[in-house]
C-alpha cells in the first residue's frame, strides 16, 4: 500500500510537481454565529477539513497540489453524506490510497458517525482508480489497514499541523 517515503531512499515520482495558490480563510457568517440557528454541514466546511492534509511525498497540502478542492467536495447534511473526489498529480501516482485513506480518517475523526463517507479519485485521473476506490470503499479494508501501526503513523504525519 505504502512504498518508502521521504527519506526512505526511493526517487520522487513527480519531483516538480505544480503548486496552486491556497483558498482565503472563509468568512464566518452571522447565522453561523447563531447559537440558536442549527448549523448544517456544507461543502466548504468539509473542504476546509480537508484541504491541509499533508502530501506523503512533499511539504505541501493537498490544496497546494490541487489534489483537493472544493468543487469536487458534495455534502448533504440532510442525508448525512458526503462524497470526496481527490485528483493525484500524476497518473500512476503509488500513494494515491494513502492519500485517499488520510482523506477518509480525517473526516471520520472529525464527523459525527451518521455521516456516511465516500472519498474516491476524480474519474480518468489515475491507472488504478477502479482498485483504489474498492480499497477505500471497502470498510473491513480501511479498518484492517489502520491496525497497521506504520501505516497509521504515516496517516497522522499526513494529518498533523506543519511545523
């Protein structure tokens, strides 16, 4: 699932990669202030979950790859769903599952559990999406992944806050 990462020894599959300019801060509304008013779940909310994920490759966010971003995030809080579409940066990108797996951790941490989640990668963007979106899919298979405690570390690298 996980090859060597940085420092690992293992070459860099894209070295150069293409860095897009972070989104503002959203702005925080009166109703949103409103304890009174419920407040639903939107897209933004969970893009901004999202977006500061750590590369496992690069010192860069998922948002500075343009792996995430907000367009392809859908959330019906009503029904409690969301769905996550994620765009590696190259084709055969090997760390596409764990970048998928750290998307699906953080909002599983981060959401109440009614929420049914849905992270998979954008179509046509990836030579194995089809297995890596069963992988994802697949609860018993995330599950049984984050019992490995390697890989569950690499996770929480891709999920802390930079220093």
């Amino acid at each position: 699932m996980v090859g060597p990462g940085p420092g690992g020894g293992a070459a860099l599959e894209n070295a150069n990669p293409l860095i897009y300019r972070r989104s503002g801060e959203r702005p925080v509304t009166a109703r949103e202030e409103d304890d009174e008013l419920p407040d639903s779940i939107d897209d933004r909310e969970i893009f901004d979950l999202i977006r500061s994920i750590n590369d496992p490759e690069h010192p860069l966010t998922l948002e500075e790859l343009n792996v995430v971003e907000q367009v392809r995030v859908k959330v019906n809080d009503a029904e409690s769903t969301v769905a996550v579409e994620f765009t590696p940066t190259i084709p055969h990108c090997s760390m596409a599952t764990l970048i998928g797996l750290s998307i699906k951790v953080k909002l599983i941490r981060s959401l109440p559990e009614r929420f049914k989640l849905d992270v998979h990668i954008t179509p046509g963007t990836h030579v194995s999406e089809h297995a890596v979106n069963k992988q994802l899919a697949d609860k018993e298979r995330v599950a049984a992944a984050l019992e490995n405690s390697h890989l569950l570390e690499v996770v929480n690298q891709c999920l802390s806050a930079r220093s």
